[in-house]
C-alpha cells in the first residue's frame, strides 16, 4: 500500500482532490491510502506517509517540510497548479506514485 499526504493551509481545500485521487486510484486497481492535514499537522503524519505533496498555495513551505522530509526519508513536492486548479485527481496521483517509486 502506497501512503499519500496532501498539506494545505488549514487541510480543507485538498479534501475534494483527495476524493478524486482515491477514484483514480480505484479505476486503476491502485492501493493508496490519501489524506489531507493543515499545515502544522504535516510533520507529524510525514511519519507515516510515503511522499508528501503540498498544495500551491504553500509553495513557500517546502524548503521548511523538506527537513523532515529528508529526516524521515519520503520525497515531497508542491503540487503542480494545474492540475490542483482542475482538481485533476489522476494527475496528482501520478505525480505522487511517480516520487514514490522513484525513491
């Protein structure tokens, strides 16, 4: 099972994108555990995930997340705004798959 954290501001506006990757998972007989955390929840579930990917709007926040990042050993990126802006939930998904595989 593959473990993805999603961290956005206050953990809402990445619920919706979370709903759409969990389908894209499905229709590809992925298994994946998605959630999503505010901001300061982020450091304490990188524990237990294994890629962390941040929302746009916290573009700012990935050298601060990369620290314990590296410290727990998972890749993180932000997500691409694109794909976030269309709630591109397969998009999303392959980009996390794609840093997790690629460890």
């Amino acid at each position: 099972m593959k473990r993805i954290l999603l961290a956005c501001s206050a953990g809402m506006s990445t619920s919706l994108l979370v709903t759409k990757m969990k389908e894209a998972a499905e229709a590809k007989g992925i298994d994946v555990e998605i959630w999503a955390v505010a901001q300061d929840k982020a450091p304490k579930d990188m524990e237990r995930a294994d890629v962390l990917l941040i929302g746009p709007q916290m573009r700012f926040m990935k050298k601060k997340f990369g620290v314990t990042a590296a410290e727990v050993g998972i890749p993180l990126d932000v997500i691409d705004p694109m794909a976030y802006g269309r709630v591109d939930g397969e998009a999303v998904l392959n980009k996390a798959i794609e840093l997790i595989d690629g460890k």
